[in-house]
C-alpha cells in the first residue's frame, strides 16, 4: 500500500518548522518526504492543500472502561472517538474491572485492540494490586504480557514505601510510572476545588495542596532514586513551580496537563454542576495561567485528554454524588487550538510536540515522529475550520463534556495509523 499527501504544509515539532511538502508512505512507514513527488506511482492521493500535516497524536492518559465497565465505553468505541480527534495511539489506563493488574487483563486489551480501527493501543498496567496501594504487582511480568508503563491512575499511591520500590524497580525495567497526586486524606469523597466555589456550594473542597505535597514526594522519590516518574494531570501553580524547580535541578521528571486544565476555571461548576466534575478538579485563573506558562516554557510536556466517560444517567447525579471524568479525545486538538494556537500562545509546533512526539518519548512507543523511516501514523487538518461542539455526534458512547456549544477551530480531516486512513472527515 503506497499513500501520497501532496501539498500539505507539514508540521515536524522537534525541529519547530512547518515546510512545504509531499510525503510518501510505504509499506506502513513514510519513505519520502519532498516537494513534487507528482510522478510517483500510489494507491491513495491526499490533497492536502490548504492543509497541515502532522504526526498523529498519542494521548498517553485515557481510560477506555475495557473489560468490565463497556456501558461506559469499550476498546472499539474509543478507539472510533480517538480516530475522530486525530489521536493515533493511546494509552490506556488500569482502572478497569477488575483492574489491569494480571497479564491476562493486559492480553485481553491487546486482543481486542486487534478488532479496532488500527488505532495503537497501549496498555498501562496497575502499579498495585487492586489499585489498593497495598501491594505491588508483579512488573516483569505485567512488561513481558505487553504492558507498557505502571499507573494506579484514579487512585494515589499514598504508601511512600511502595512508591520508592516500584521507582526502583521500574528503572531497572526501563518502564514508566505514571503518577496521580492528591493525597487520598485530604480529598475522598470531595468533588471540587477548595476555595470560593466550594463555599458558595457548602461542600467540602479538594484543596490544591492536597495535589501538590504528593508532586513534591514523587519528585523527591525521582531525585533519591534516579528513577524517572512522570505527574499526571498537573493542574496547580505551585505543582508547576515544583516540577520547574525540580527539573532544573536534573530531576528525571516529566508531566502533562488536559485542556481542561487550561481552558476552564472551577467556576464552570457553578454553570455545569457535575458536568464540570473531574479529578483533579479544574482550579482558579491563576493556576489556568501558571499552567500555560507552564507548557510554553517546556515544563510541562505534555499534553493529554485523561479522556473519562460515564453514562448520562451518573453524569446526571447531584455533583457530590456525581463521578469524576469527561470525555476528549474528540475535542482535545481543536481546544488546543482554539486556546493556545489562535490566541498565539504557542506556535503550532510547539503544540503538536506536546501532543504526539513528547508523548510517544515518554512512553518509549516508537510514534509520534515526522521523519524518514518512522511509522506513517499521521493527521490531516484544517488548523482554522469553525465547528460547533455537538456531543450526540461524538463517536465516544459516552457525551459528557463541559464544551457542548463551543465554537472551536480546529478540525481533523484524515487521520491515517500505518499509512491507511481510519478516518476521514465528512
């Protein structure tokens, strides 16, 4: 299979350039990337005029709900919402039921990713048993059977114990832990931010502390035991200021945030009750700004969906009773966009690196990369079309999103895994 996307202005985020050209895939990897290559014989011609081209992304944050909870979502419908937004390759979380914690589970999810669209998937393993921060699983064997990375994602790893002797461990294995900070005392049973929102609505809140003294004890872990931990959903100024610091000082740290996390303040609650409910909960304008600075600056790496579906009927629940999570992967670029490209925030490299090769690097998965040789797992768009936010034609089973009738520029047209295209717009 040969496939031509002439034309296209192509986006390479390491070297920060976007460059008049042609690019060639062969044999499901791109073989030419050139001015002109109008001679050369195909099966499939992209016309890309008009157009960026760029590699696909790779969310490393979603939980696709697969085995055991699939009236949420399941492999299949998230692989078919991730195809909509231009995500390529994703990494999916352990807090399934039961969890992901046996390599029979971690099988299981690579089997039937097998039936989906060609979207990567990549299993993120339980760094305990249960997700109950209790006991360890049994890494190796969890890396042989496919997995690629440790995460108790959705709970923290309160046991600082634990935490060190998985860092450890996991250094040796050359295999990422992924970290969700709040300490659990502080915040069980808490739907929003502490400050004036939670005390408009008389309800206990998390507060950002919380988030923050547990950045800075996996940091410290990083920098003790010069093993790499990676945050997720950063959403503080101070667990920005941290990670800063901590970088600086030659901690093997990295991070990533949502567009949630830069686009909204906690006081979309009050506007969408439960529809705005999520963990770590969306913070003030203060920490919106520290995490843009953040991602402009190169301390925050990435950025992920932490994509979260739940049936209408728990997303319609009072707020304290409500379950934590939105959906978007189908939203997530064209957010991006609208808030950082648009406003001239970031440029769009910038961007792209952040969401696809910084990503892929992280997750030692070999994606993510616009050069000769690598994986043609790329993304056609439209940097400026308008569109209209309509959850009930989300391809994601679930519609729970803060960003219903948003007006956003951004859209994917083609999105291509391995030189075939899985989707394409219209």
């Amino acid at each position: 299979m040969k496939l031509l996307i002439k034309n296209g202005r192509v986006v390479h985020p390491v070297t920060g350039t976007i460059l008049l050209q042609d690019i060639l895939a062969e044999q499901g990897r791109i073989s030419l990337m050139e001015r002109g290559l109008v001679s050369v014989q195909t099966d499939q011609v992209i016309d890309a005029s008009g157009l960026m081209v760029s590699p696909g992304l790779v969310d490393m944050h979603v939980h696709f709900r697969d085995p055991g909870l699939t009236y949420k979502e399941d492999i299949l419908t998230g692989c078919a919402a991730a195809a909509r937004g231009g995500v390529t390759s994703v990494a999916c979380m352990a807090n399934t039921s039961p969890a992901v914690d046996q390599p029979e589970q971690v099988k299981y999810v690579l089997d039937r990713a097998r039936q989906a669209n060609g979207v990567g998937v990549y299993p993120i393993a339980a760094l305990s048993k249960g997700l109950q921060g209790e006991e360890p699983t049994d890494a190796e064997a969890l890396q042989k059977a496919g997995a690629i990375a440790l995460s108790d994602d959705g709970n923290t790893v309160d046991n600082a114990n634990l935490m060190r002797d998985a860092l450890i461990l996991a250094n040796r294995l050359d295999m990422p832990i992924l970290c969700h900070c709040e300490d659990t005392s502080m915040v069980a049973g808490r739907a929003v931010n502490e400050g004036s929102v939670s005390r408009q609505l008389w309800l206990e809140g998390r507060p950002a502390i919380a988030e923050e003294i547990m950045v800075m004890r996996d940091a410290m872990l990083a920098e003790e035991t010069g093993s790499k931990v990676h945050i997720c959903h950063v959403t503080t100024a101070r667990s920005v200021d941290i990670i800063r610091k901590m970088k600086k000082k030659g901690v093997p740290i990295t991070c990533e945030t949502c567009p949630h996390y830069f686009t909204l303040t906690e006081d979309e609650v009050l506007k969408q009750g439960a529809l705005a409910r999520v963990n770590p909960p969306l913070r003030t304008l203060k920490d919106v700004h520290a995490i843009i600075a953040g991602l402009k600056d190169g301390t925050i790496d990435a950025i992920a969906t932490d994509h979260a579906p739940h049936s209408a009927e728990e997303k319609s629940r009072p707020l304290s009773r409500a379950p934590s999570g939105i959906v978007g992967l189908e939203t997530s670029l064209a957010l991006t966009l609208t808030q950082l490209y648009h406003t001239k925030k970031m440029s769009l490299p910038a961007i792209i690196r952040r969401m696809s090769t910084n990503p892929a690097d992280i997750l030692h998965i070999p994606r993510g990369h616009m050069s000769l040789g690598a994986v043609a797992d790329l993304i056609v768009f439209d940097p400026d079309e308008e569109w209209t936010v309509d959850p009930e034609q989300f391809a994601s089973k679930a519609h729970s999103t803060p960003f219903a009738g948003w007006k956003l520029k951004g859209r994917v047209k083609y999105t291509i895994v391995k030189g075939q295209v899985i989707y394409q717009d219209g």
